[in-house]
C-alpha cells in the first residue's frame, strides 16, 4: 500500500514539473513588426532614388546545389530608416556611434491620428503630450516616443502617404504630411528625458517644413529619430519595450532600421 502512494505521488510530481515546462515555454509576450519591406515601392525622399534588389544568381549551380544571392542599393534615408543626429547636427553622432541603449528599451504610444485625419500638416504639439500625461502618468526618463499619425495605413501609396507622388526636387514644396512641433521637441528636450523619438511618416519634421527645425532641435541633443515606421495600431499606449536596430554604417547620417516592439 505504501508503494502504491509512493508511485502515485511520483506521478504527480511529474504531472506538475510537465504542466509547469509547458507553461514555460509558452510565449509570455509578443513581438510586433514595425518595419515596411524594402521593395520596389518603398517610399523615399522625392530627391532620392527608390530601392533596387539585382539578382547575382538564382538557381541550380554547376555543383547540383541551389543558391541564390542579389545586390541591393538604397539611399540612407528611406523606408523605415534611422536619421542619426549627424543628420542635421555637426558633432554628434553618426549611426555607428549611437549607444545601443538609445535604441531599445521602454516606449510608450502618443496616438494623434484623430488630429491628423482631420489636418495632414498637422503638428504634435506640447499639448498632446500633456493630455497624454494627464491620462498615463508623466513619460518616464529615458523613453522612446512613438507617434502615431495613422498614415502607415497609407503606404505605399505616395499621393496619399507624402501628398505627391511627384519626384525631383520640385516636389518637396508639395509634401504634405504630419510631424513634430519645433516646440513639442524643444520642451521634450527641456522637460523629459527622451532616448529616441519615431513617427508612421516620412520626417519628424511635417511635410510643409522650411528649415527641419525639429530634426536640428533633437539632434543636437543626440536624440535620433525613427522615419516611416509602421503597425502602431497593433500597440497600445504605454507598457511595451522596443528595439530599433539600423544597418551599422561607419560614419553614417541613418540607415535602414529594422524595428520591433516586445508588448506583454
């Protein structure tokens, strides 16, 4: 009889041990892409040429094996790509040289699509971030800002996405599109602790900018910014953590960025 229990008690004990692997192993969070495919109609700059992929070989080599490999080109500054503070600010950091903790850890959601719908030169204002504040709790030191515009929902369709599908240099006079307020980035500068800022749009700065006011403000405070980020309405406001790693280019104004969010 006291072997019996002895037995049924060790069949629990690894009924418990398996049921507790299993919940292990199950995945605690997921990982949402924030990254647009560099293809044929990624969205660039007006001034700069698209995204080209050139296929070197693609099939069965002599050796009876099969093997594929291409040659890309891209501009730094386009698809869902890094602006690294060198961008528009003498002295400070190129892409190699952003510290790594700049580019991953807590983030947090400032949804201002309803105003962009409404207005597409519309710009994040301080006010938006006070009422994000006054719902949430003060943004946390050393945060990564996401705004979300609700304009990834428009790629890649360039008319709708920049307000022109026009390219050369004339048509930059005719982009229309959301950013950042000069000032929402100068108080964020002044006020909070910010590591990295990024937006579903095509520059931090709107469209309609003159002289990139917004870039040259973070930038000079080493703060990067992420372009053209995609999937935001897949996070929610606050409590998620993101990694945003671009191609480590030496001596680099930006780059391609691969962006990933890890939400609970």
């Amino acid at each position: 009889m006291n072997g019996r229990k002895g037995f049924m008690c060790c069949v629990g004990l690894v009924a418990c041990v398996m049921m507790q692997t299993a919940g292990a192993d199950e995945p605690a969070s997921r990982i949402i892409d924030l990254t647009h495919s560099y293809d044929a109609d990624t969205v660039f700059w007006p001034t700069a040429d698209g995204f080209s992929l050139h296929s070197d070989f693609k099939g069965t080599t002599e050796g009876g094996w099969y093997y594929e490999a291409n040659t890309f080109c891209t501009a730094e500054h386009g698809g869902t790509h890094l602006d690294a503070p060198i961008h528009f600010a003498a002295g400070r950091h190129h892409t190699d040289e952003i510290p790594l903790e700049r580019l991953i850890g807590p983030a947090v959601v400032i949804d201002v699509s309803r105003q962009a719908a409404a207005d597409r030169d519309y710009q994040v204002s301080i006010a938006d971030f006070e009422n994000w504040e006054a719902r949430h709790g003060r943004l946390p030191d050393n945060i990564i800002i996401l705004l979300r515009t609700g304009f990834a929902a428009r790629w890649p369709d360039r008319a709708a996405y920049m307000g022109t599908d026009e390219r050369g240099p004339d048509a930059v006079a005719k982009l229309h599109f959301p950013g950042l307020h000069p000032d929402a980035a100068r108080w964020l500068v002044t006020h909070r602790s910010v590591h990295s800022i990024g937006l579903d749009t095509p520059s931090i700065d709107y469209g309609q900018t003159g002289n990139f006011e917004t870039h040259q403000v973070l930038f000079e405070a080493n703060i990067p910014a992420f372009e053209n980020v995609a999937a935001m309405d897949e996070l929610p406001a606050k409590g998620f953590e993101v990694m945003a790693l671009p191609m480590k280019i030496g001596g680099g104004s930006g780059g391609p960025l691969r962006i990933v969010a890890r939400v609970p």
